[in-house]
C-alpha cells in the first residue's frame, strides 16, 4: 500500500547536523531536488547555498577563517546589534562572531507549513556581552530552504530588559551573493534611490544611472528601497532575486583591487567572484521597548536570466509581476 509520501521525499534527510571547518557545529539543509544549505552555528551564519545542480550561489573566501573571534569571510553574516562602525561596538556588531544555540522551544513562525528543510537557532546575551552592550534580547532565527530551492533568513528580536529600558539597534544580512565576473554584473531596482557613500564620509547621492554596474571599489547603503532588487550574472546568464520585509535600506558592497589586498582573510582577486547586496536597517535604528519585537526577513532565489516567462523576467520581477 502507498503511504502517498513521494519515494524521493522519503529518501531525503532534510535537517542533517554535523562538525564542520575547525570542528564546528553545522547544520545542513537538504531539498528534494538537490538544493542545499549549510548552516553554522558560529555567527548563526549560512556559508553555502547550492541549486539543484551543485552550484555554489554563495561567496566563501578561500581565507575564511573559521575560529573565534574572527567573523566568517563569505556566506550570508548577521549584522547585529551594529551595521558599520557608527556606534561604540566592533564593526558589524558581535552577533557574527558568537557561539548561537539550536531553538529548542522555537516560537511559531508564519511559514509555508510544506517546508521541511530549515533551522531555528538562538543568541543571549552572555555576561561578556552585557559589559559592552547592556540590554538583555531573545534573538532567534529560522533559516529555511524552500522546496524551489530559495533561500530565507527570519530573524525576530525581542527586548527583554527587565530594567524598563529600550534598545536601539541596527541591523544588515550581509549577503555574499558568487558572481562569475563582477564587470558583467548590474543590480536593478535601485536606481533614482538616494544613498550614502561610505567610501566618501557618507555623503548623499541620488542613484542616476538606470542600473548600478561595477568598474570601481562601490560601498553604498541605500535607502527607502523596494521589497525586490536582482541582481543579473550576464555571464553565467543568472539572476538572483532579493526580496526582503521590514528592512528598509539595502548595502551594495564590492572592495575592489586595493581594498582586497587589504583585507587580510579575502583573496587579492576574490572580489572579482563576489557581490554584496544586503537587506539592512541603517539609516533609522530600530528601537524596542520590554517586550516588543522586531521582524526582519530576506529571501533569495536564482533563476536563469534567460528564462522569461512571467514572474521569473527580472523587469516583472521588479514592476510587482
């Protein structure tokens, strides 16, 4: 008698844990047509995204170091309580580069209950934390893989000071997205947006161009940007689609020649292979009082630019098709 379940989907282990670089805990999300994830609970970071075909869609330097207290080069690291250096904090905050917990008592999430691939970890604050940044949080985190083989990171904070006190803080998914040649690279959906350039003191600019395109170091936040960008690989003829919910800015970053020579876990010509886009708050910080909570969530999806049919062309995706 047929139990009605797929024999592919009976085969496929969907949440696999293991040890990783160095030891490290991991976990690996499986799809049923191939796609994968891998999860590591150091930084609560995703360091590979994989099609169906084995692909790679993430960048991870080959000088990644995976040990504390360095934050992992690549994947996809969370940037909180800080994006940047505009606050008392290390750059991009301390979330990254802290030991998270798997979520045993996970709070529901409103998910597409067909999803069997993902994860939800966990950050406290440790009593190290809480001398450099006093505020007691819930920090958790789902990361899923879709059936299609898209990715999605949902992050739900909440303040649980018990001093009566708010928090303010802001926040970036710093995507690492694998390019084959980031001159044949172009980002839709941002163009006429205002943004600051971090390379210039943050000064503000207006986007002119009718898509942004890479021939120089490029570090901007944009801001007020839509719920939909791509991100076109002329080359490899793929189209990431970054859409994202309660963050309102988005980081485009590439460090270019002299930058990457620079930075001392990143290949001198490894930018070459990369791009960063970002769904971020960073303009306006969020601010909790006890008890609230902020939700934030990116999903990423691939999809052959050649393919144009309805939804998958990267113009409808962006005009709302």
């Amino acid at each position: 008698m047929s139990s009605g379940v797929p024999e592919k989907e009976k085969e496929t282990v969907f949440v696999e844990y293991s040890k990783g670089v160095n030891g490290l805990e991991k976990v690996l999300l499986r799809e049923v047509r191939g796609s994968s994830a891998e999860v590591y609970l150091y930084g609560g970071q995703v360091t590979s995204w994989k099609n169906e075909y084995g692909e790679e869609l993430l960048f991870l330097s080959s000088k990644a170091t995976f040990k504390s207290p360095k934050a992992i080069r690549g994947g996809i690291p969370i940037c909180f309580p800080q994006f940047g250096t505009l606050g008392s904090l290390e750059q991009h905050g301390f979330a990254r580069n802290r030991f998270w917990r798997i979520d045993q008592d996970p709070l529901p999430f409103p998910t597409n209950s067909g999803n069997k691939a993902f994860i939800d970890l966990i950050l406290k604050p440790s009593e190290e934390d809480s001398k450099i940044w006093p505020h007691r949080y819930e920090f958790r985190l789902r990361v899923t893989l879709g059936p299609g083989g898209d990715l999605m990171l949902t992050s739900r904070i909440r303040n649980t000071n018990t001093d009566g006190k708010s928090f303010t803080f802001t926040f970036a998914y710093h995507s690492y997205l694998a390019v084959t040649d980031i001159s044949e690279v172009r980002v839709e959906g941002l163009e006429t947006r205002d943004y600051l350039d971090n390379s210039k003191d943050r000064e503000r600019f207006t986007e002119q161009g009718d898509a942004i395109t890479f021939e120089s170091e490029v570090d901007k936040v944009y801001l007020g940007t839509p719920t939909k960008i791509a991100i076109l690989d002329h080359e490899r003829k793929r189209t990431f689609v970054l859409r994202k919910d309660g963050l309102p800015d988005a980081v485009v970053w590439n460090p270019w020649d002299k930058k990457a020579k620079a930075i001392p876990d990143f290949g001198d010509d490894e930018y070459k292979h990369m791009l960063c886009v970002q769904a971020a708050c960073v303009e306006t910080p969020i601010t909790l009082k006890p008890g609230e909570e902020w939700r934030g969530r990116q999903e990423l999806s691939a999809v052959p630019s050649s393919y144009c049919s309805g939804q998958l062309d990267p113009q409808k995706v962006l005009h709302g098709g």
